[in-house]
C-alpha cells in the first residue's frame, strides 16, 4: 500500500478512536447498576426526563336560561373574579367576558348541578382529557351551528372596533401548566371563521426533543384574540369558571357564551368549569381503572362459525 494512504488510514482511525472513545466495545452491564443508566440516572428518573409531563383537565358545561339565579347571580356571587389584575379583568369586561375562580366548596345549588347524582336531561357529564404540559386545548362555544354572518364590537388594545365575519364558531383555547403549588392557567378567546380550507399549522403533541413541525389540517381560519388574554394560578382545590355578561349582545363574550333554545326564542347562557391537575404516564385523575374481567377462556373457531385454519393455510374441510 502507498505510505501515504496508509498514513491517512492510521490517522483515520486514531481520530474515530478519540471521538468514541478507548474501546469500541461495550463493556458489560453492572449487575449493580441495572436500574441506573443515562449518566447515573435511575430508571424513574429517565422516563420523567424523556416522557413528557401531562396534566388532566376535567371540563363541565353547564346551559341554563339566561335569567336562571344559578348561574347569572348564585354562582358570580361566590366567584373571585379579582384574580385577574384589575386593567385586564376590565378589558374583558368590556368585551362580555368573565373569568374566575371557585373554591370546589360550591354553593348548593351549584353542587347540585354538577352532581353525578342529578336527573336524567339534566345531568352534566365531565369531558376529561390528558394532554402534554402547556398544550393549548380549545374548548368549542358559541351557536351549535356556525353563524352564516356575524357583527362583533370589539374592545382591543387599538380601540373599539367592529368586525364582520362569515360561517362563524367560537372557542376558548385553554393551557395549563404546572407551577409552584398550582397549576399556571392561560385562556385565549377566539373566533373560528370563514369555510374550510387545508392549511398548513403547528403539529401537536410532539416529544419533548422533537423539533416543531408543521401539517396539513382542514378548517376554518382561526383569529386568536390576544389582547384578551387571562392568565392566572389555580392552587388545589379550586375551579376555573368561564362565562359572560349576558345582557351585552354585540360582544365577544354574548357570541361565545350565549345562544338561542332550539326551536324556541329563549336565550341561554353558558359557563364553563374546569378543573386541572398532574396525570401520570398511564394513570389520570377522576377516571376509575379498567380491570380487565376475570372470566376470560380460549374460544374455539367454531363456536363463531369460522373453520380452523391448518399450518399448511387450507380449511379444515379440504
């Protein structure tokens, strides 16, 4: 071989051996050491590094006629609304929306309406749901069915504004996160507009070492109102309610809390209550483990009508 190839070779390899370090081969495992690895971390650690944390949120939406006490006086009246600084909470107020907090003492006939025990058609059931740390989940509100047309008044931070829209939906976009003692809450009202179309938008979801990715989705054209944003702590034991002032039609908090009984006139209003705490990798709170039955038996291919199969592929009957 030429000197000089193979003084290229020996120094190719010496540099692959550095990178790597002294030994190409992987030494053998420390039965000592079974449940340590990456760097001494113990195997719990490791997952909680690599898994990402989930929180559980636990969402109830509670309808009644817009003159009901319960949830236009009885409710409001037990809620500290003063959790949002006061120019934010009248920005919002400005735009028909109210945010707030509640003990989970709640007065009785709160506690009533949200009891698993309540009649049949008026019974609440809890959509509950773990998503990773700081996801951004929408929560739908508004008319059942888009509005063809939609005239809002708008308090932002440039002034009052009118803005049209067309094939219009609503929605509170919710995150939380975990934070010293409580969990940090950020509610962001939208409006969901205009016919569906793909687009292309953020990926969900993804890993804590996954890069952002973007995909192709199918909606409508979505407008975040930011200025409107509600930030707050929600320590244990309380509830975050979102709801409106319903006598202020026009607003953003009347379109997304309000809408008409079917086949009826009457106006009904809504207030949304959410709870939200840590889940674990495979266990999330309010959600009863499902045990497997115990009376579980081979079952025989021809007790369901189906003809055995031989190694060979044929039928029993060939």
């Amino acid at each position: 071989m030429d000197r000089n190839l193979w003084a290229l070779a020996c120094s190719t390899v010496a540099a692959v051996t550095m990178a790597v370090g002294c030994s190409l081969i992987k030494p053998p495992a420390d039965p000592d050491r079974s449940g340590v690895s990456a760097g001494g971390m113990g195997n719990e650690q490791l997952v909680e590094l690599l898994a990402p944390r989930r929180i559980a949120l636990k969402v109830m939406i509670a309808t009644r006629p817009v003159d009901d006490p319960e949830l236009r006086e009885i409710l409001w009246t037990a809620a500290d609304e003063h959790i949002i600084p006061p120019e934010q909470r009248q920005r919002l107020e400005a735009n028909g929306l109210r945010v707030a907090v509640v003990d989970t003492v709640f007065p009785p006939e709160i506690e009533e309406m949200l009891s698993p025990e309540a009649p049949v058609g008026q019974r609440i059931d809890p959509t509950i749901v773990a998503v990773p740390d700081g996801h951004a989940t929408p929560i739908m509100l508004g008319p059942d069915q888009a509005v063809e047309h939609k005239t809002l008044f708008l308090s932002l931070g440039n002034g009052a504004v009118g803005r049209d829209y067309e094939q219009a939906t609503g929605a509170m976009r919710v995150s939380a996160s975990q934070a010293d003692g409580g969990m940090a809450m950020r509610v962001v009202p939208e409006i969901h507009h205009g016919s569906d179309q793909l687009r292309y938008a953020p990926a969900e979801n993804l890993g804590p070492f996954e890069p952002e990715q973007f995909v192709m989705r199918e909606g409508k054209l979505e407008e975040s109102f930011r200025d409107l944003t509600a930030k707050l702590t929600l320590e244990p034991e309380q509830v975050l309610i979102l709801g409106c002032w319903p006598d202020r039609p026009g607003s953003l908090g009347h379109f997304l809390f309000t809408k008409t009984e079917p086949k009826s006139d009457r106006l009904l209003q809504t207030v949304v209550f959410i709870w939200a705490t840590s889940a674990g990798a495979t266990e999330i709170p309010w959600v009863e483990p499902v045990t497997p039955p115990n009376n579980l038996r081979r079952v025989d291919p021809s007790e369901l009508g189906v003809e055995p199969v031989t190694p060979g592929g044929s039928t029993g009957q060939e």
